[in-house]
C-alpha cells in the first residue's frame, strides 16, 4: 500500500468523510509546503500525547480539571449529563447553562455492546452527595439509545435526593410545521407552556 493510499484510508475512517473526500484532502495536503503538513502532524501528536479525561466530570482537557470544573463561579448544585464531551460546547453555545456538566462517554447501545458498565453511571452517583448537587439535568440525544440510557440514569437515581429532568423536545426555531415528524410535534405539544 502506497504512503497516498495508506493516508486516504486513515482520513477515509474519520465520521463524515467518505473515501472521495478522504482522497480529496490527501491530494490537497501533497500541494501543501511540508512545513504545513508537518504542522498539522505535530497537531495530531500533540492531541494524543496532551489531552485527556476531567478527573471530575469526564469532558476533554489538557489539565487534570476542565475549565467548567475549576470556575468557581459555575453552579455545582446542577449538573447536566450528556453523552459525548462534543454535546457541552453545543449547549455552551446556547450561553444559558451555568451549572456543571458529566459527560457519560456514550450512550447504552447493546446491539454495539455497550451497556451500564461502558459508561460513567458510577462516577455520577459518587459526585452527588459530596458536590451537594440538587439536580441533575439529562441531556441526552432524543434518540432510542439516548432515551433508554435517560431511563436508566433516572432509575438509578430514583432513590437519591435529587431532582432529575429531562431536557424539553420539540420543534426547532425557524422549523416548519409541514416538516416536523409525528413524533416531534408530540413532543413539542407535550412540552408546551404557558405564555
């Protein structure tokens, strides 16, 4: 196997690039300067050498806590679950969460062979009480494996002094009706409130 198709087939294993595009960027890269592949090789290295797991909440960063977990200005009675550490800069963008976050890494999938023990179910019950949380806000995707690990998590924590909720589901802003699935204009009328 050529050094060309070796590259194509590692970025062809990348989510969202296909092997044309994978193709694409290899031959994009061969018309780069070599200081400019040797930049984004060093990159590379450095993200595996450097980044790691938040000893306290499980997001990716390259200090043994997160930027979320060491500001002191941010609410540790709420804490939201999510299941990768890419779903906290999306509701980060929203800027209306203060609160901390746990990040599950991944979602009960047993046709993939992930179960309870794949994720960090464990780690959460033990943050509750010491970190004197309040509420715990599950955010998973509105998938069938992200509402089955949602269940999972509140049976868990059924018997602990917490409140648990359920992010609201329903029709995007700028979203047509006519578009909608059933499913979702269900969920939209079941979160509805009052104006």
């Amino acid at each position: 196997m050529s050094v060309i198709d070796e590259l194509t087939s590692e970025l062809a294993r990348l989510p969202g690039i296909g092997r044309k595009t994978a193709q694409r960027l290899t031959y994009h890269l061969l018309r780069q300067p070599p200081a400019q592949c040797r930049k984004l090789a060093e990159a590379l290295v450095a993200l595996t050498e450097r980044v790691r797991k938040c000893e306290r909440c499980h997001n990716l960063t390259e200090s043994p806590l997160c930027i979320l977990c060491a500001d002191p200005r941010r609410d540790a009675a709420t804490l939201c679950v999510v299941e990768e550490a890419s779903d906290i800069a999306s509701i980060e963008r929203a800027g209306e969460f203060r609160g901390l976050y746990h990040v599950l890494g991944g979602r009960l999938s047993p046709l993939d062979g992930v179960g309870p023990d794949d994720l960090t179910v464990t780690a959460l019950l033990a943050r509750l009480e010491p970190e004197g949380v309040q509420e715990v806000i599950l955010a998973t995707n509105p998938s069938l494996e992200g509402e089955a690990t949602a269940l999972y998590i509140q049976r868990q924590l059924s018997s602990r002094a917490v409140k648990v909720t359920r992010i609201a589901r329903g029709l995007p802003v700028g979203g047509d009706l006519e578009y909608a699935d059933g499913v979702t204009i269900a969920q939209a009328l079941a979160a509805r409130r009052e104006m």
